[in-house]
C-alpha cells in the first residue's frame, strides 16, 4: 500500500461527533467543511482504538503477539488491546485477560474485533460486531459464500465501518518478487498447484474458499478470470481431495488451478507459467521480510482506521475480495454437478 496522504473523509451529521467518537461542532463543520476535516484527521491522529480478538488458535495468538508489541512508530501504535474471546476457557494469555463475548459486543472501549475463529463461523461473528457498531479484521475467507461476502460489505459501508479482510498471502516477499517478475509479460499458459495436509471442509468449508489464497495470487497477477471447467475428485477413503480449476484471462489465455490435499502431504506451491519470452517454473530469490505477516496486515488495518488509505485502494481491494469469492461459489457449483467420489 502506499503512503499517500489522501484520506477518505467521513461521513459527517448533526451529531457533534463523528462515527469514530471525536466531538467536532456541527456548526462549525457546515461553516467551515476544510477545516472541520484538518480538525477531524487530527483527532484521529491522536485517536486509539481498543481492540479485541475473537478466537486464540495459531492466527488468534499471533494476533495478540503483534497487539501487544506493535512497530515503533507504525500506525499499530493506534491500537490496543483489551483482551481475548475463546469458547476454551484460558483465564489469561501473556497477560491479555479473557473476555466473553458479550462484554466485548457492549463495551465502549472495544472499537475494533480481530476475527481469527474457523472459516465457518467468520460470517456470523462479522454480523455481531458490525452490528454492535465495531470495526472488523478478519482473516480470509470473509465468508462461505458471496452472497453472504458481499451483504457484510454493504452492512459495514452502511455502519460507516471498516471492514478489512486479511490476505497476508499478498504480503510473502516471495509473492512480492513473483509479482515482479511477471509484471509488463504476456502470458501465454500457466498453472499454479497447491498441496497440503487435510483440512475439516465442516469448519474451512469448500476447498475453492479455504484455498482462496491461490485465486487471490491468479487475480493480483493476471487480472480477472472466467471460470471455463471445475472438477473435483475425493478418495474419501483415503481422505484425499484433489480441485482442478481452468479459467481464461481477458485475453483468452488459460490458466490452471490445482487444490490438492491428503494425509501427509506438504505444504507446496509449484508454478509453470509461460510467457512470450519464456517459461517461469520456480519462485525468485526472495529476501526475508524484517516485518512479519501479520504485523504488515495489521499496520493496513491501522492504517484505514486512521483514514489513510485511499479511496483508489480501498475500492480496487474490495474488488479484488469480492471477486475472488464470486469465483469461489462458482468453482463449487461447477464442482458438486456432480461430485466424482472414487472408491
């Protein structure tokens, strides 16, 4: 993301204070709109948001981690943390006290959840606490299905809420330099083809969603797709799954989606993909990042709390989500007509 120094500017009423809690005069802002706004983006320069993550598994822990020791002069800094909630009783965690869910629905101090609960239940939890008038980051897939993707987006623009969908997938220094080197060639063919251990799809649901990392990289690299054919085959006695997915570009290239998982089997990404100038068939080099995954997601987070993301960016990654999990639901409707089962 860039530093730019646009803000989006918010959405202000008779109240004498904005949706975010800082008092500005109404008077004065229908008077004096420029200033009323250099008022407002100073109030939230200053402005801290209590925050709270919901779910404690590997995500959840290192949510709190990042919480509790932001970046040095890093938008986080604008954060803190006023506990944890868990359906597992723990007590404390490093200090950080547990809260139930209630409490941290009604509490005044609470602005912001972290979502980091299994795939299934991100719809419901988002409900709640753009309900309760809270911001919301939640780790990917926003939802199981699009319809349910694109009614939390329209609830949380219509809250004048901050609604911010992990993709740390985006942030890997090998991704950055993928991106890189695929930037400005024209693609002629490619696949790219995951393996990975078993998942629960009753908790991450459809391996087009919980796999939704991939599809992210194919539309951030190559701009939107059609899904051409989606076929999946699943040994269920062997507990092994296999979704193979083609798409075209906009310009009629193919490209190949593989999701594939079973016991055992490691955590892999292998790409082909072949330009006029070439094939590409290993990741570059990639530096290690000296700012880790979800500190660099949560500096984002931080970031539009404070209004310093875009208008531009805010829209292009709403589409870029939105999309995504459009062609999340396709992929499984082609899928389940009908689903191969080998014995």
């Amino acid at each position: 993301m860039s530093h730019t120094t646009e803000r989006v500017q918010p959405q202000l009423s008779g109240s004498s204070r904005t949706q975010d809690g800082c008092a500005v005069h109404p008077t004065f802002c229908g008077k004096h709109a420029g200033a009323c706004y250099l008022v407002y983006v100073g109030l939230l320069i200053n402005k801290m948001f209590g925050t709270v993550v919901v779910g404690v598994g590997i995500a959840g822990l290192a949510r709190i981690r990042d919480l509790m020791n932001p970046m040095p002069s890093s938008p986080s800094e604008h954060l803190k943390l006023f506990g944890f909630v868990s359906r597992r009783s723990f007590g404390n965690i490093n200090e950080v006290k547990q809260i139930n869910l209630e409490d941290a629905l009604r509490s005044k101090e609470i602005h912001a959840a972290f979502i980091s609960t299994e795939n299934r239940s991100h719809e419901e939890t988002i409900r709640m606490f753009l309900e309760a008038g809270k911001h919301v980051l939640v780790e990917y897939p926003m939802a199981l299905s699009a319809k349910a993707a694109h009614e939390l987006c329209e609830m949380a623009e219509q809250k004048g809420k901050v609604l911010h969908v992990e993709h740390i997938e985006l942030l890997t220094e090998e991704y950055k330099q993928l991106k890189k080197e695929v930037a400005g060639k024209d693609l002629v063919k490619g696949t790219l083809h995951f393996t990975g251990s078993v998942l629960d799809e009753n908790k991450a649901g459809f391996p087009a969603f919980s796999g939704i990392a991939r599809l992210t990289w194919l539309i951030d690299l190559f701009g939107d797709l059609t899904v051409t054919s989606a076929t999946r085959e699943k040994q269920k006695d062997k507990n092994y799954s296999r979704m193979t997915v083609h798409f075209q570009t906009a310009n009629k290239k193919p490209l190949t989606w593989i999701e594939e998982r079973g016991p055992g089997m490691r955590r892999e990404k292998k790409i082909n993909f072949c330009f006029t100038s070439g094939c590409l068939e290993n990741f570059p080099q990639a530096p290690r990042s000296a700012v880790g995954l979800f500190m660099q997601d949560q500096n984002l987070f931080a970031k539009k709390l404070l209004g310093q993301v875009s208008k531009e960016e805010l829209a292009a990654e709403k589409w870029r989500i939105l999309r995504c999990l459009d062609l999340a639901e396709e992929i499984q409707q082609h899928c389940e007509q009908p689903e191969k089962i080998c014995s």
